[in-house]
C-alpha cells in the first residue's frame, strides 16, 4: 500500500526526532512550512518549553514576496532574535521536510546571518 504525502512525512519525521533534540543551551530548530507560510520556532526539549517562535503570517511586509523570498527574509530575522535572546548555537529540526526550496532558504539565510548549526 502507498503512503500519503502526509504518513510519508510523518515517518520522516519520527525518524529524525529519534536523532535531535533540544536542550536549554542548543534548543532545537524547528521549522513549519503550509502552502502560503512559514515558521519557525526554538524549542527546549528537556522542559519542553517555546523558547521563540516566528513566522511569516504577522509579518504584513512579507506578504508580496516569494515563498524563497519570505523564507530567507524570516530566516535573517529568526538568527537575529535568537542572538539577541543568547542562542547562537542551535540543532536544526527540518521536521520532516525535504532540505530543499524554503526549507534551505531559511536554513542558508539563518546561517549566513551567524546562527550556528
């Protein structure tokens, strides 16, 4: 029997959480992506607490761009609060995604903007 789209990521996803967790000194990376948004949150797993959250809906200047556009502009101010709260170092939680199209442009965009992982 075939998978959906959404049991197929759903496995991918339990596959990599097995590996990656986040502690109150690396909190873990996650990121969300629907049709139209995008998200990302800091997340400490040992207290199982949101550290930061952002996302693409509130942010009414991003609403014309690109979906590449949004994620890397959502990326560069995602490195930016979280540096600013003391989280440099960070596990990155592609939550089941394909490490392609928004997902790596957020990722490349966090990383250039001196987010470490």
């Amino acid at each position: 029997m075939a998978l959906s789209k959404l049991q197929r990521r759903e496995r991918i996803k339990k596959r990599i959480r097995k590996r990656v967790s986040g502690t109150a000194a690396t909190p873990r990376l996650s990121v969300y992506r629907s049709n139209k948004q995008f998200y990302a949150q800091l997340i400490d797993d040992v207290s199982n607490k949101t550290i930061l959250g952002s996302g693409s809906l509130p942010q009414k200047d991003l609403q014309g761009l690109s979906g590449l556009e949004q994620a890397a502009k959502i990326g560069t101010l995602f490195a930016e609060k979280a540096q600013e709260a003391g989280h440099a170092k960070v596990v990155f939680d592609r939550n089941g995604y394909l490490y392609h199209g928004r997902v790596k442009s957020f990722a490349d965009a966090a990383r250039e903007a001196g987010l470490k992982f």
